[in-house]
C-alpha cells in the first residue's frame, strides 16, 4: 500500500515533506551552533530537489556563516562563492522570496568585503538591487534592513577619492547614493525590526562611532553584551562590541 501511495504521490508533494522534515533538523543544528552540519543536510537534500527555494536559501545562509568565521581566506572565498551560487539559485526558484534576495546581497557583500576598494565598486550595485528587492517585498525585513545600513556605511568608509573614482572611472554612479544619514536610518531600522540579533546592534555600534555619536554606540554595544549568544558568530560579535568599547 505504501508502494503504491508513493507511486500514486506528486514529486513535488513528496519534494516538499522532505523539505520540511531536512529544514527542521537542519535549524536544529543552526540553533546548537553547527552550521557545517546543517549545510551537510541541505546539500544532501538539494542533491535529490535540486530547486527547492526553501532549501537553497537556506544552504546559502549557512555557507555566509561558515566563511565570515573561516581563518583560511581559500575556505572563506570558497564558502562566500558556494553562498553566492545557492542564492542566486534561490532567486531564480522564487524571485518573490525576499529571503533569497537578502542572502545573494549578504553572499556578494562578504566577497567585496574581501577585496580591495577598486574591485568593490563591481559588486556595489548588485548588493543594493537585492537587497532593496528584498525590502521591497518585506518592507520590514530586518536582515535587508541591515544590508543596506552597511551597504551605506561602507561606500562612506572610502577615502574621497575613491568616490570620486569610483563614480567617474569605474561605472559606480550608484555610489552618489550613500550617506551616513542613510546608514544611521537603515541601521536603526534593522535594530527596529529585529531587536534580539546581536549582529545589528554591533553594526548600529560602528556607524554610531563614526559619526560621532559615542554614547548611543556605548549604548548599542552595551546592549549587545547584555544579550546571550544564540547564533554561531555571536561570540565573535561580542568580543567585537568589546574592542569598540574599549576604543570609546
């Protein structure tokens, strides 16, 4: 009876309840702090369901996770490129999920964030397309949110004059649209949205810093060592707001 329920049953039905059965033990692995055992399970999985939205999305985010704590830079490229390729295998799955475009925008924002100044202005528009694409589907979504905070903050980062040559050498006109204000307002956002993720605070922290707003960045990083580390690169978060705590 089974055998024939199975032959009777539509792939993508079948597709789905093994989706949800992998997601549940995968997210148990991220929630002790073991996203290598959860990319194990996803990649298993999207071995047999190959453009399962919810699954690569997913396997993407573990991927980030796992390269932003690599000591290796070849690992950590190795991870942030395999997180860029199940993204964007995400978007093409489902180019209404604003999770698939926040995590190709956090895939691309990692790899830049590797490179120099020069080579950064190439990715510079495609982390700001998604991951306003993603807002522009969940307007409150928090990770987006903070994408574009630091998609901000960045661009301000740079010396003047690799804003000027960024935007008149290099094709980078997006870049006339950072500012420290817009920073400041997505960071706040992110923090809004999602108030228990230590990694928004940290952030909110460093652009508060640089605009000469140190006791609101005291504040966010008081805040951040208040909360317990629940995600697999929070201690590392932590000990961060600690470093910047001890330069304010």
């Amino acid at each position: 009876m089974l055998a024939c329920f199975v032959a009777l049953t539509p792939r993508s039905a079948i597709g789905a309840q093994d989706a949800t059965a992998v997601i549940q033990l995968a997210e148990h692995d991220r929630a002790t702090l073991n996203p290598a055992g959860a990319l194990a399970r996803y990649e298993a999985a999207l071995s047999a369901t190959a453009t399962s939205y919810d699954l690569l999305w997913r396997a993407a985010r573990e991927a980030v996770d796992l390269g932003e704590s690599a000591t290796d830079a070849t690992k950590r490229t190795e991870y942030y490129h395999k997180a860029e390729a199940y993204a964007r295998r995400a978007v093409t799955a489902n180019a209404n999920g604003a999770d698939g475009h926040f995590i190709l925008a956090v895939a691309l924002g990692r790899t830049a964030m590797t490179l120099g100044p020069r080579d950064r202005v190439r990715y510079a528009a495609e982390i700001r397309s998604a991951s306003l694409a993603a807002v522009k589907i969940e307007p409150m979504h928090a990770g987006a949110l903070h994408v574009l905070g630091v998609w901000n903050a960045e661009i301000m980062r740079l010396n003047s004059f690799s804003r000027f040559a960024a935007r008149n050498f290099l094709g980078g006109k997006v870049f006339e649209q950072a500012s420290w204000a817009e920073a400041t307002r997505y960071m706040e956002a992110a923090v809004a949205a999602d108030p228990g993720r230590i990694t928004h605070r940290l952030d909110l922290a460093k652009v508060y810093s640089e605009t000469a707003q140190k006791s609101k960045a005291r504040g966010a990083c008081e805040a951040a060592a208040r909360m317990p580390s629940v995600e697999y690169n929070d201690a590392r978060y932590k000990r961060e707001c600690e470093a910047l705590l001890a330069k304010l």
